[in-house]
C-alpha cells in the first residue's frame, strides 16, 4: 500500500506563487509514474505535471512556462512549483502514483487564485 499526503495548498492573488509538496509513504518503487492532477468546479480532473516511468517531465499545455515538477527520491516527496498564478489555475490538485499496475491518489489540496 501507498499513501500520499498533499500539502502547500491555499489562497494567493493573481500572479502570486504556491509550492505543493506530496509525501510518498509505503512500498515505493523508482519505475513509478507520479505527478499532479487538478480538477475545478464543474470540470473533469486533468493532468498537470507529471514524470514518467521512465523520468521524463510532462507537463499540460495550460502550464508549460510557469509550473515546475520535481521530486526528491530520498524523501519520497514530489513538488509542484506554480509561478505566475491565474484565476483559471483554481482547483483541487491532487497528487497520484501508479505502480505495478495500481494508481494512487492523495487526498487534493485546494489552491484558490484571487484576481
């Protein structure tokens, strides 16, 4: 089993900037897929940044420029950098791993940008 425990979320004013931390706890494997998604109001969850079984960055075009995924394997913890925050970036984002086969899924943090 794997638990993921979000944090950094919070309330910031257009143009400002959050940090998101996820901590991996549990059987963690290196060859696993992690990253970020969100989902706003009314809307279905999308993918924002994520890395790859094989340690490749991808990012969702709405983000590319001004969010930054990185993790810290000793920690077992992913962040999310989000610079330059917008109206339309409000949103649960949530933290996901999948490995052998599973997928799972942090408990979302809220991030509410101000205009």
């Amino acid at each position: 089993q794997v638990q993921l425990v979000e944090s950094g979320g919070g309330l910031v004013q257009a143009g400002g900037s959050l940090r998101l931390s996820c901590a991996a706890s549990g059987s963690i494997f290196r060859s696993n897929a992690v990253g970020w998604y969100r989902q706003a109001p009314g809307k279905q969850r999308e993918l924002v940044a994520e890395f790859t079984t094989i340690g490749r960055r991808n990012y969702a075009d709405s983000v590319k420029g001004r969010f930054t995924i990185s993790r810290d394997n000793a920690k077992n913890t992913v962040y999310l950098e989000m610079n330059s925050l917008k109206p339309e970036d409000t949103a649960v984002f949530y933290c996901y791993l999948s490995q052998l086969g599973d997928t799972y899924w942090g408990q979302g943090t809220q991030v509410t940008v101000s205009s």
